[in-house]
C-alpha cells in the first residue's frame, strides 16, 4: 500500500485549503487575535530571516545602504501625491488619538477610553515613499548629493478584508528600496538593476521561475511611471508578483519638493525610484514546491538544510549515538554552501522516531539524515531527500556523505527549479482568438499563462479584469516574446505577447 499523504486535502483536491493546512502542518505561521496579523513562528521567520540576509548582500553589493523611517506618516503628506494617495486610501489604517484615559464601569471593570484627539491623523505607512521623500528633499541639495541609494527594512499595513497567511495579511514585513538620481536615464538604469537583481534572486536562491515584464498603466503603482515585475506561476496555474521596481519620475520628486543645484546652477527636481520584496515569497516559495507531505525547501533558503536524527532503540546506547550526530553535525557545520556555512540541527527530543521524521518532511528539511548504534560500527549514514519520496533513502558511508554533501544539496536545488520550471513552461500557451482564451480560463479548466497578441484600451482591459477575474501579469521583456500579431480582442496590430492570467 502507498503511503497516505501527510496533508489533507492534497492539492489536486482543493489547492487553497491545503495551503492552509501545509503553513499549519510545518508550523510556519498562525493567524493572530488581530484580524488579518499572523503570528510568524520560528521555522517562518527564519525562512524570512535567510530572505533578508541573502538580499541585503545583493543591495549592498549594488551600492545600496540600510536606514530607517518613521512608521506613522502625516496625513498631509499622503495627500501631496493625489494619485498615489488615492491607490491606497481603501487600505489605510488611521491614528486620531494620542492617549488612553482609564474608566471604572460599575460593574467593577476598566474602560480604555481614546483620548487626545490629534490636531492631524497619522497613516501607519501602507508604503513609504512620502515620509522618505520628505527626508530626501533635506538630504539632496546638489547633484554631488546624488545617487542617493537607500533600503528599509520595516514592517507596513495595508488593511485586508481577505487575509490569506503570508500571501495577504494587514501587517506584512518586506524591503522598500528608494532611490534619487540627477537624470532620468540615472534612475531608469536603477529600476531595471533592482528588477534584474528580483529576477536572479528568485531562480537562483528561491528556484522559482519568474518572467520579467512591465505592468500596463492600469496595474502601474500609483503615481509610478513604469512598474516593473517578476511574475511567478504556482502549482495551481495562478499567477504571484513575486516583486516590484517603479520608476517613480519627477512625480515624487515635485511633491515632496526633492530639489537640487545642476551641475548648469539651475533648480532640478530628482528622478527617484522605489522596489520592494515582501513576506508574500514564503507563501510564493510554498505554492510552486510543495508537494502532499507538506513544505519542501529550496536548500539556499532552508533555516536547517541538514537534520540529524539519532536512531536511540536502547537508552544504554543512547548518549554514543547522540554523541556521534553531534560530532557529524560539527564536521558539516565547517563547510560552506553558495558562502554559507551550513545550517544543521540535531533533533535530540524525546519523541519517537518516526514522529520526528514526519515533523521534519512536512517543514521541507532538504536532507535528513539517520545514525544509530550499527552505523556507528559500520561508519555509514542513511540519508534522505526531501524532493524525492518520503520513503526514498540511500546508505552511504559518513566520509562519502561528508564528501559529497553540498554536492547533494546543489542536485535538490537545481531539481527543484528544473520541476517548476517544466510546470511552468507546460502551462504556458499562446492563443490567438478570443474562444480559445475564454475556453482557457472557463470554470473548470486549470488555466494557466495566455500568452495572447494585445492592443486594447485600458478600459478594455478593465472588462476582461471583470468579466472574467483575468489580468494582464506583464508586457514580458524579453525577445522571445515578440512577434507580430493581431490582438485578440480588437484585431489591431500587436508587435508583442503579453501574459494574461488567474492571480493572488
């Protein structure tokens, strides 16, 4: 008999709830007493904390620097960037008072009662290019004050009436990079860095598959003169923006009056940009690898890519096995992996063995790895892959295996994003009339990406968003995109694909 799977329902069954169920089941997150907040748990924010670690390198080695920002923003700032404003005003949460004033109820209990009114509402930031504007414009005076190249790390809200764990919460953590330049170009030439920079750190850290593309104006971020994306397919044909680099124009620059001496002494305004990457790329990371048993780990990304399990049948043998899964674990822990010094962790609970195993299978461990009394002697480790069966596990001989290790861990990394991309790729079509796109996304069908010839209105646009609950994902970058065509819609010329689909 084949093993049940360890998550229920599995994903063919209802792809929604067993994401759900796998967050829970790897006890990555939980929603908290605030509706729409989670509760990140250990095992998810160390996922984060690699995310932040590995990215922060790529910034700084971009030329990026860290710094901090208020998180209320006055409200007078927000309403100097009308358009910009106006894209968030539904999702802002809003400070009037400034204190809170005890009172007894005659029941015995205490009231809190807001007082303090606040002569102007503060916005706890949905996104901060207003407040960083603001200190921009006392930073910049001349143009030997740029490039200036700033990262935050912060936590923002934007209220959700539909929270979903990681992939929309009211609270979310993320980076927002800014950035001003002295010329158009300058800045034009940032916003297409930081939006290779996402790209590469997807596939390579992350092994997920993105395309690179640009939004139309009616996805653009509001007040933004580009926007930029990677766009993501998970294993129920959906799409995810996995990440965002604006280019912002003067438009920023005006409202927040960032202003500097030109190299001709005449007044400019700076040309600025802002990008930013969330905690919605562990629920990404989830969707495109996991399978039925649960999580699996990309080994660049995993908090223990390596789990030791001492096999303990006997206690009078117990302490010489642990002592040996410790002296293994200290051997790997010298070695380097992508740079890294290896993350290994020896599961000594008192718990049964294969209850540890399966706790270890759901959170995605990359490898875990089995020693008790007889491998001792025979200087051997029973070691298994996450990516491959539950059951699946090989023999080797501690040397080979310390050997061979990163090795190993390279061949789940290069696995995963080969399995994702042919996911992927396999569910990418070009269409070319309207009954075909509309077959592709009926009720019933998987969906998928419609790569389709576009030359339509933004109002047209806007239909089909309605009508069909389908957007355009991007205009994608790349060459292979490009062709000559009608678009479906219209029959107006289209030199170009653009990929239409199902998205969170």
């Amino acid at each position: 008999m084949s093993q049940a799977p360890a998550i229920s329902p599995t994903r063919e069954k209802d792809f929604p709830e067993w994401y759900q169920q796998v967050v829970r089941a790897a006890d990555m997150a939980e929603n908290s007493e605030v509706r729409g907040c989670m509760v990140i748990k250990p095992w998810g924010y160390g996922l984060w904390e690699n995310i932040q670690k590995q990215l922060d390198v790529k910034f700084k080695e971009t030329g990026h620097v860290n710094a901090y920002f208020p998180l209320l923003i006055p409200l007078s700032y927000l309403e100097k960037e009308a358009q910009h404003a106006e894209g968030f005003a539904t999702e802002c949460a809003v400070v009037t008072h400034h204190r809170l004033e005890a009172q007894k109820q005659p029941d015995g209990t205490t009231k809190m009662i807001p007082t303090g009114k606040l002569e102007e509402p503060f916005v706890i930031r949905p996104t901060s290019e207003t407040i960083i504007g603001a200190a921009f414009a006392r930073w910049v005076q001349s143009y030997r004050d740029l490039p200036l190249l700033i990262n935050q790390w912060a936590n923002v809200m934007r209220w959700e009436m539909r929270p979903r764990l990681f992939l929309r919460t009211a609270e979310f953590l993320w980076q927002e990079g800014h950035t001003a330049h002295e010329t158009e170009e300058e800045a034009m030439e940032e916003t297409k860095l930081m939006h290779k920079v996402y790209a590469d750190f997807l596939r390579n850290h992350l092994a997920i598959p993105v395309i690179p593309g640009e939004k139309t104006e009616n996805e653009r971020f509001p007040g933004a003169v580009n926007t930029f994306t990677v766009e993501a397919m998970v294993q129920d044909r959906k799409a995810i923006q996995a990440g965002t680099s604006h280019y912002l124009g003067q438009n920023f620059a005006k409202a927040a009056n960032i202003q500097f001496l030109g190299r001709d002494n005449t007044r400019q305004f700076a040309h600025t940009t802002s990008w930013g990457m969330s905690t919605r790329l562990i629920g990404t990371l989830i969707m495109a690898h996991g399978d039925d048993d649960g999580v699996i780990m990309p080994p660049r990304m995993a908090p223990y890519q390596i789990v030791i399990l001492p096999v303990t049948p006997k206690p009078d043998t117990r302490q010489e096995v642990i002592d040996a899964c410790e002296a293994l674990a200290k051997t790997l822990r010298t070695q380097t992996f992508h740079g890294e010094l290896l993350r290994v962790h020896v599961d000594k609970r008192d718990l049964q063995g294969g209850a540890k195993n399966w706790e270890w299978i759901k959170k995605g461990v990359p490898l875990r790895v089995e020693m008790g009394p007889r491998d001792i002697t025979s200087r051997s480790v029973a070691v298994c892959r996450r990516d491959q069966g539950p059951k699946a596990k090989e023999i080797v001989g501690k040397e080979d295996f310390l050997r061979d290790v990163t090795e190993k861990l390279q061949e789940i990394q290069d696995a995963l994003l080969a399995r994702a991309t042919e996911m992927r790729d396999a569910n990418m079509k070009k269409m070319e009339t309207m009954e075909e796109f509309q077959a592709f996304f009926a009720e019933g069908s998987p969906g998928g990406f419609a790569l389709m010839h576009w030359a339509g209105s933004n109002e047209e646009e806007d239909k089909i968003a309605k009508d069909m609950k389908v957007t355009i994902r991007c205009v994608p970058i790349s060459d292979e995109f490009a062709e000559e065509g009608k678009c479906f819609l219209t029959g107006k010329p289209s030199s170009k694909r653009v990929i239409f689909a199902r998205s969170y």
